[in-house]
C-alpha cells in the first residue's frame, strides 16, 4: 500500500502534518536548485548558443576560444574514453572484492579490508591527483614520454571510483535474504553456482546503482584528472596520449576567461550535464528491466 | 493544517527579513570603480579587499574586460582607474600611468638537463613543434615534452606575445593551469620544457626544486632583473587614470603601491615595483 495516500488506518495527527510540509520543502528546494543550475547554464551559455550555430562546436578545426575555434568533440571523447576506461577497470575489480569480502573472506581479514576500502573512499580526490602527479606520471614517462596521458587519468579515476563500486557492490550482496541463500544450498549448489545463479540476479539492481554512481563521479571528476591528463586538446590516438575532459576544461580556463571564451566554458558544462542526465535516464532504463 | 502554516510563514517572514539586513548593511557610501586588464585585476581584487577593510565605507568595483577597456573606460569616465597589463604607447601620453607590480615570465627545465642556453628562435621552434629532441639544441637524445599554458592566462598572452606566435601554432604535450602545477609538472620531467611566472619559479628553485631558468639574450631570469627592467619578458601592471588622481583614487593608488600591498603582489607571483 503507498503510504503517500491518505489511509483510514492512520488519522494525519500534528506531527505527520509538519513532517509533511518539511519534506516537501525539502523536496521542492532540490528540485528547484536542480533546474536553476541547468538554467544558469543556459542563461550563461547564451551569449554564444545565440550567436553561433551549434554545429561549430563539432566542426571547428580546434579548441582555442580566443581565437573564434570552439570544437568539444576531443574533450567529448576524452571524457568517456577516460571514464570507460576507469569503469572497464574498477568494475570487475569492485565486484570481485565485494564477492570476497561477503563469501570468500575469513571474518578476521574481512573487517579490516572493508575499513580500508571505507578508507579510501575517503580520500579527497586533490590527493589522489597530487599523488598521480608526483609518482604516476614520471613512471609513466619513463614508458612512453610524456607521461601526462589517458593512461594516467584512467588509473587515477580508477582508484577513485573503486571503493564506490565495491561499497554500493557490498551492501547490495549483503542484502540478498538469507532465505535465498539457504535455498540455494539446499538444492545442493556450489558456493560459485549459488553467486551467479541466485546472488548476482538478487542483487543486480543495487550493483548497477553503484556502477551507475561511480560513472557520474568518473564523468565529473576535475581535480585529480586536471593534473594527471596533460589536457592537451586531442582525440587520444592511444593509452599515452595526452587528453582533456570536459571537466577539466572549465576548472582550467575559466578563471581567467571572459565574454564568449567564457560562455563558451558554461556550453562545455551544460554538455557535461546533458551527458550524466543521459546517464542516468540509460540506469532508470536498466533498473526498470531487471529481475526483481 | 493552520498551525503548520502559520509555521511556514513565519519561517518566510524570518528569511525575508533576514536578507533585508544583509543588503542593508552592503550599503556603502563611497565608491570607486577599476576596469581592464584580466592579468591585474586579481591583483586589485586582493588590493581592494584589504583597502575596504581598512577603510570601512568604501566600496570598490573591479571589472575585467581586457587592458584596451581599461583606456577607454577611463577615457570616457565610466572607470574611475583603467587596468593596463603593458606600458603606454607614445599616443595615450594623455593618460597618467602608475605601476603596481612587474610581470615577468622565466623558461624552466629539468636541472639535469646540460642545455646551457637557448636562443629566442629555438624556444619559438621548441614550442611550433620544428625542435622535437634534446639532441637538436645540444642536450642528450631525448624527446622534448613541451608544457604549455591553458587558454586565457596572462602568463600564456605574455609567452606568446614575446615570441610572435599564435597558440594555435603551438604543438603542445601537456597543457597546465597554475604555476605550482607547471613546476610539478617540470620537476617530475627530466625532458620537459616550460614557462612560468618568475617569482614562482625563483622561490620553488631557491628551496630546492630541481629546475633550472633559463637566461634569455644573456640576462639571468630573476625577480631582481625584472625589477630593474632589463629582463626582456617581463611588462609593467599600471594603474591609469586621466588626470593627476585625487581623494579616494589617489588613497588607493597609493595604498596599492605601498610596502603593505606587496606581499599581495608577491602572493600572486607577481615582481613588487621598486618603491618609490
């Protein structure tokens, strides 16, 4: 029964009615301060958007604003390569560690390992960018110069997002009912038949709400990518190359940019919006046609 | 139901009032207005900030829009100060001028790398991407990586400026944002080049980074060479008015010269004009 009607079994009394008008407000501030930032963007956005046709932002022979050149597509593809990259390693890397921590994991090695993945959830992402700057690109100079590349923001993101998709991956896993589980040894399956035959379609719904998580914060991550990218503005040709994430663009030109150099920066925000909005609407997708 | 509601509209009554102070107590009653230069205004901002705390009442507007609005701005009295990152040409000998700070920018490499000098047509070649290794300019056999500014810094407009390119003619492999992450990024590069304001580099070089700056047409890249003027990349930031700057104006161009000014200058990487 939604417990949003009105219900003849619970007469509204003072404090459901408050409770009620505060989340309501609540609800209503959220909404309104995500539809003010999409249109600030706009409004922002709208010196250029007005002015120049929207095809120049795919067709221009480059990236330099002052210039009158406003091509996005090479950070467009910067931002998803790095981030499928980061996703393609964390994700195999994220559920593995929670199945071990959940099933395969003796009780006294599980405690400290989840501690230490909480732990470096917490790390803040400006060191994880500092310790990529300082130790990751020079080793990965000595491979292939310049160092500053895809590779090293992949790896970096990965770090990043790994304890996300093991968190969310972990808690999803432990919330399978036991009931499930001792049917499921009850019919005599093995401990892997029994994770991939009744756990993993159990709990698909929240492992998919953590990946989808740890996408929308591998897409938005500036800081720590920033420094380890190079932000040259290209389509990477390959691991090695040099790249620049949407994101990154406006945390590096914008404290200095003015008029249409500017609003431009805010054209590259509301796309970096328009794609997690995509992202999003693609996980609604996905929950919807799971097994529940 | 009312009770909740006369709840909510107290809440309303108390936000409304709550942001009628504030705008209140903005009220100035004394205003002074700086347009121009994107390279100094930062600078003023930090200036003026300090200026109102001193002097309560005051309110000054910093606006940005390039050293040419500056002029003009202060030509046709919209500004009170203009913002010029150069100094004055031969035909705005109607305008007073007064620096606050010195801008100069210093060529920085690896300090293992043996390449003593460069001359202005090889850092050109270096950066357009004609130079690729080392070994060209008399270091070892080495890739060159070249580090270049992001779009739309002053150090970058300056860089190209003294060199004659465009920044679309540069073949950059790492782009970078502020001056501390340049030297990082040089420090962690034994065959990378780059270019960063001098005061930054001077003092990260002086506690020990391992960089090198380079000396251009033989005179040492250093703080002192760019306050005597002889260092060739390095501009004057002025402070322009139109006629001999009275009351609050005079206060501020003053106070924006003195000793207690120049650590903001200096904060921002910028060289302290010689006292005077």
């Amino acid at each position: 029964m939604p417990w949003s009607q009105r219900n003849i079994l619970f007469r509204p009394v003072l404090t459901d009615t408050l409770i009620r008008w505060i989340l309501r407000a609540g609800a209503v501030a959220s909404a309104l301060v995500m539809l003010l930032i999409l249109a600030f963007l706009l409004i922002e956005s709208w010196p250029v958007l007005y002015q120049i046709s929207p095809a120049r932002f795919i067709n221009d022979a480059s990236w330099h604003p002052l210039e009158g050149a406003y091509n996005l597509m090479p950070m467009l593809s910067g931002t998803l390569l790095a981030s499928v990259g980061a996703l393609l390693l964390a994700v195999p890397l994220g559920i593995a560690s929670a199945l071990f921590l959940v099933f395969y994991a003796p009780a006294s090695l599980a405690l400290p390992y989840q501690r230490l993945i909480e732990l470096l959830a917490g790390i803040p992402s400006v060191v994880f960018g500092f310790w990529g700057l300082t130790t990751l690109v020079p080793l990965i100079n000595q491979l292939h110069p310049p160092g500053a590349s895809l590779l090293a923001a992949i790896l970096v993101l990965t770090l990043m997002i790994l304890p996300t998709i093991t968190l969310t991956a972990y808690s999803a896993l432990k919330a399978v009912p036991d009931e499930f589980l001792h049917g499921a040894a009850a019919l005599g399956l093995s401990r892997w038949g029994m994770i991939y035959g009744v756990v993993f379609p159990a709990a698909r719904a929240g492992i998919v709400a953590g990946i989808v998580l740890a996408a929308g914060r591998a897409i938005g991550e500036t800081m720590a990518v920033l420094m380890v990218a190079g932000n040259v503005v290209q389509h990477p040709q390959g691991l090695f190359d040099p790249m620049r994430t949407l994101a990154a663009n406006i945390a590096l030109e914008m404290a200095y940019a003015m008029g249409d150099h500017r609003a431009v920066l805010f054209v590259s925000g509301l796309l970096l919006m328009l794609l997690v909005m995509l992202l999003s609407a693609m996980a609604g997708r996905m929950g919807k046609n799971q097994y529940a | 139901m009312i009770k909740s509601k006369r709840f909510l509209l107290l809440g309303l009554v108390f936000f409304i009032v709550g942001f009628g102070w504030l705008a209140g107590a903005n009220a100035a009653s004394q205003r002074l207005v700086l347009t121009g230069s994107s390279t100094v205004a930062p600078l003023v901002g930090e200036i003026a900030r300090q200026f109102e705390s001193i002097h309560p009442g005051v309110r000054i507007d910093v606006q940005t829009g390039g050293s040419a609005r500056g002029i003009n701005d202060t030509r046709n009295g919209i500004a009170n100060i203009g913002m010029v990152s150069r100094a004055l040409k031969a035909n705005e000998n109607d305008l007073h001028a007064y620096t606050i700070a010195l801008d100069g920018i210093s060529v920085i490499f690896h300090a293992n790398n043996p390449v003593a000098t460069l001359s202005k047509q090889q850092i050109a070649d270096i950066y357009t991407g004609k130079i690729t290794n080392w070994k060209s300019v008399g270091g070892p056999d080495a890739r060159i990586t070249v580090v270049n500014k992001a779009e739309g810094r002053s150090t970058l407009e300056l860089f190209l400026h003294y060199f004659q390119l465009r920044n679309s003619q540069i073949k950059p492999h790492i782009i970078i944002g502020d001056n501390p992450q340049g030297i990082k990024t040089v420090t962690g590069n034994p065959h990378a080049i780059g270019y960063v304001s001098i005061g930054a580099a001077e003092f990260e070089a002086e506690r020990g980074a391992p960089i090198r700056l380079l000396a251009l047409d033989g005179i040492a890249a250093s703080v002192a060479n760019v306050q005597r003027g002889t260092f060739p990349l390095s501009r004057p930031l002025n402070l322009i008015t139109t006629q001999v700057p009275q009351g609050l104006a005079q206060r501020f161009i003053t106070f924006a010269r003195s000793q207690q000014a120049h650590a903001l200058v200096a904060a921002q990487y910028f060289v302290p004009a010689g006292a005077d």
